[in-house]
C-alpha cells in the first residue's frame, strides 16, 4: 500500500499527452512555474 505522498502512472500516450507534457511546459515557463504574486520562499 502507498502512502499520501506517492504517484503511480502508467507509460501510456494518453498520460504523456494530458499529463506529462503540461506539466513540463509548466516547469520550463518561469511565469507558470513562479508566478507573480506567488510565494516562492518555502514554506514558513
């Protein structure tokens, strides 16, 4: 059994069409990633 923190994907092309290539693109675009107004500093 997983725990709350754990992810399971399948290799499908469905997964990398919906899923993983947004979440790339989000990752490689500085105003998605960090937005203005976001709080970028951790958690306090």
């Amino acid at each position: 059994m997983g725990d709350a923190g754990t992810l399971l994907l399948y290799n499908t092309e469905g997964v990398h069409r919906h899923l993983m290539r947004p979440w790339v693109s989000c990752a490689l675009t500085h105003n998605c990633i960090s937005p203005i107004g976001a709080q970028d500093t951790g958690c306090r």
